[in-house]
C-alpha cells in the first residue's frame, strides 16, 4: 500500500502543469524546419493549438466533473483556476490545428519529436495529480493501493497513468530515431491514449452519467476516431510521396 500525504499548497499543482507547458513549448522541436516562412507558421500552428488545447481541457473538465452545460455552474471565476482534463485538450488542440492549417498555408507533416515528447509533459502533470489528491481510483483492496488523509484505499490511478505516459514516450522516442510511421506519431498517441483512458476511467472516481460511461470515456472515443482518421490521412501521403519521389 501506498500512503500518500496531500499538499496542502495551493500552488504545486498550477506550478507543475506550468513547468510541463514550458518544457513542451521550449524544447526545441522546430530545429529541423529550415525555411524562415515555414517556422513563423510552425510557431503560429503551435500557438493556436495551445490555445485550444488550454479551452478544450478546460470545457472537458467542467462537463465531465460538474455536468455542465446541463447542470448551473454556482460560480464561474472558482472554475477558471480549477482542474483541467487532458482528453479535452487533445481533441480540441488536435482539431484546432487541423483546422488552423490550411488557413495559414502550412503543409508540413505533424512534427514527431512534438508528439514524442509530449506524454513525458502530461506525465509530469500528472505528478501534481499525485500531490494534491485530484484525479483519485476508484475505492479497491489490492496489493497496489494508494490511501490518502481520507483512510480510503484506491486504485493508484495517477500511478498507473504515469507509467503509462513515460512508457510511450520512452517508445515513441524509439520510433521516431528509427522514423518509424514518420508523421504519423501523434495519431498514434491519440489512439492509444484514448484506448486507454476510456478502460482506465472504469477505475477513476469520475462521474460517470452516460449509462456506466463518463463524459471522459466519450470524449476518449473521441480521440481514437480522429487518431485513427489522422494515421489513414497521414499513411495515405507518405505513400503518395514515396511514388512521387
């Protein structure tokens, strides 16, 4: 069993998911681009889908967590400083992206070493998770159990998801020195992890108001359908490319 001691401190869960931004945002990963045009894109790209990603985890957490729109929330302002979810950035960055393409011009393939990073960012958020006691399993007797100050035992779902972010980015780091599905990363981070969000989620104390399901479940298939449209979409043109070259 595993006794866990929350924080106390406010500012360790902002703080750490603020270091995760800043370490997606500020490892170099637009080296690679060498046209002056293609990286200011590349930078407005990424700019734009923070934002969304932000809005997206944002709206998530508060349909999933609170029931909104369907339930009043009693107060906005205590919400803007609140949670987020990770299923919701992904979808709504991802779809931002998609979207803020051809708007602006960019025709450069989704950048791998972003995609490869970006589970080691979430896990690091996740460790916030940990600390403060927010994203708990579900009450379960096991021999891996964690307990917090509430003498309940649960499953470690922050844990779990942790190793599971560290896991694929250790092979998506792999598969991107051996530009293995070159351009195509992200698409498979997205099915995985929605794959495994939506089975794990069984196993989080969410509310789960769609039949046994939680609006993070949906929004899980979510991912998997627009990561599996994006690894056909992407596969298609690397073998157009290949026949062209």
């Amino acid at each position: 069993m595993i006794e866990v001691h929350e924080s106390q401190n406010t500012w360790v869960y902002p703080t750490l998911v603020t270091i995760s931004l800043l370490l997606l945002l500020l490892w170099p990963t637009a080296k690679s681009i060498t046209d002056k045009q293609d990286r200011r894109k590349y930078w407005v790209l990424q700019t734009i889908t923070l934002v969304c990603a932000i809005v997206g985890a944002k709206l998530a957490m508060l349909a999933g967590d609170k029931g909104w729109p369907l339930v009043p929330l009693a107060d906005w302002r205590e919400y803007f400083v609140s949670g987020r979810s990770i299923t919701g950035g992904l979808a709504l960055g991802f779809i931002g992206a998609e979207v803020t393409k051809p708007l602006i011009g960019y025709r450069l393939p989704p950048n791998d070493a972003f995609a490869a990073k970006l589970p080691f960012s979430i896990a690091l958020g996740r460790v916030g998770c940990l600390l403060v006691g927010c994203c708990r399993g579900v009450p379960h007797e096991g021999w891996v159990t964690m307990r917090y100050e509430d003498g309940i035992c649960r499953w470690p779902a922050q844990l779990v998801e942790i190793a599971f972010q560290l896991v694929i980015g250790a092979v998506f780091l792999f598969m991107v020195r051996r530009r293995i599905l070159p351009s195509r990363v992200y698409a498979l981070y997205m099915i995985a992890y929605g794959g495994f969000r939506f089975v794990t989620e069984f196993m989080r104390e969410t509310p789960k108001p769609v039949g046994a399901l939680s609006v993070y479940q949906l929004i899980s298939l979510l991912l998997v359908a627009l990561g599996a449209g994006s690894m056909l979409s992407r596969s298609r043109a690397v073998r157009t490319e290949a026949v062209s070259a």
